[in-house]
C-alpha cells in the first residue's frame, strides 16, 4: 500500500516532462541573444552575454517556475528530502532533453560528452534551488521573499560563472595558454557548483528538521 505522504509516481513524470520543456526558452533565448551579438563586440562580452542572457537566466527562471508550480516554497507542503528529489529530477529532464538536442543537430559524440559533463552541472543546479525553495519555506514569513530571491538568483550567478568559464575555455584553445591551465576556470566553477549544492542539500535536511522539532 502506497504512503499518502510520499508523492505519486506520476509527480515524478511530470517532473521530467517539465524539465524537458525548459529546453525550449533557453533554446530561443539563445538563438535571440547570438543574433544580437554583433562582430564588434569583444569575445569575453559575446561568451558573458551567452551564458548568462542566452543559457543561465531563462533556464534558471524555468527551473523556479517548474519547481514553484511543484510548490516546493510552500511552508510544509514538501519534505526537504523530496523537495531536493524534486529538483534533482527536474534538472534531469532539462538534461534529458539538451542531449537529445545536442544529439540530433551536433551529432552524438557531442551528446555524450554533454551528458558526461553537463548533466552533474544540471543535477546540482536543480538540487540548489530545491534546497533553497525548500528553506525558504522553513523560514519566518518576513523573510520568505528573500529567500525566494535567494534561490533565484544563486543559480542564475553559479550557472553563468560556469557556462561563461566553459566558453571562455573554449575561446582560448587556439591561444598560446596551455590546455591544463585554461581548464583551470572551468574545473573550478565545476567543483564550486557541486559544492555549494551538496551544501544546500544539507542544510536543507536540517531546517526541515528544525521545524519538525518546532512543530512537534
């Protein structure tokens, strides 16, 4: 017999189905802001305008409208644990369908390099913001709208420091800087997006417990 409390299977599918149609504003979003990138501008504004305009803020503002209409932020309509699983699936959606894309347009080779690389990204992202929601919801009402401000605008900066240091990485590898070096930003806006998540994860669990033990 299933547990009333724990969300329907059908919760999760959904999750997917709508991580997969973020793919679409940040598709037109990047077809938008490469058509307005002129040639005259320099290539650190071009790979800044990408990753932040064209990639981090409308994938991160689909992730907070998907995971919102979840109602992840809502004081105690979701366990910390299934509000970072709700995250968690929704970046893998997203990813689910950014490969396929990758797939059909790049060839998959490409795809797979995608997936090896990009989906923990995606994953991680997706668990932040789900930990976010979740505490923002844990916390006093007064405080709420930061906090929901918080859970946007965290991603946004994370995911475009790490698009904008892939970019530039790849800007570069004609350059005299060697390949170890140059992948120096990358590796590190990497490890710093995993981190920060697994720390939201974290203290995520121990809100949900603190008003557990409140409420008690």
């Amino acid at each position: 017999m299933r547990n009333p409390d724990k969300p329907a299977a059908w919760t999760y599918v959904w999750l997917v189905l709508s991580g997969a149609l973020m793919i679409v504003p940040v598709a037109l979003a990047g077809i938008g802001v490469a058509g307005l990138t002129t040639d005259g501008a320099s290539p650190l504004a071009r790979a800044a305008a990408l990753a932040f305009l064209g990639s981090s803020l409308p994938e991160e503002i689909a992730r907070f409208a998907v995971l919102s209409l979840f109602g992840l932020w809502r004081a105690g309509s979701t366990r910390p644990l299934e509000g970072l699983i709700f995250g968690a699936v929704a970046g893998l959606g997203f990813s689910l369908a950014e490969n396929l894309l990758y797939g059909f347009t790049l060839g998959w080779p490409m795809a797979l390099l995608k997936l090896a690389i990009a989906t923990p990204i995606h994953l991680a992202l997706g668990v932040m913001m789900g930990g976010l929601l979740v505490i923002a919801g844990n916390c006093a009402a007064a405080r709420r709208g930061a906090m929901l401000a918080v859970a946007l605008v965290l991603p946004v900066l994370l995911h475009g420091i790490y698009d904008l240091a892939i970019l530039t990485a790849i800007g570069n590898a004609a350059s005299a800087i060697s390949d170890v070096v140059r992948l120096i930003p990358p590796a590190l806006s990497y490890a710093m997006v995993i981190g920060i998540a697994v720390c939201t994860a974290r203290r995520a669990r121990v809100s949900g417990k603190c008003v557990s033990a409140v409420s008690a």
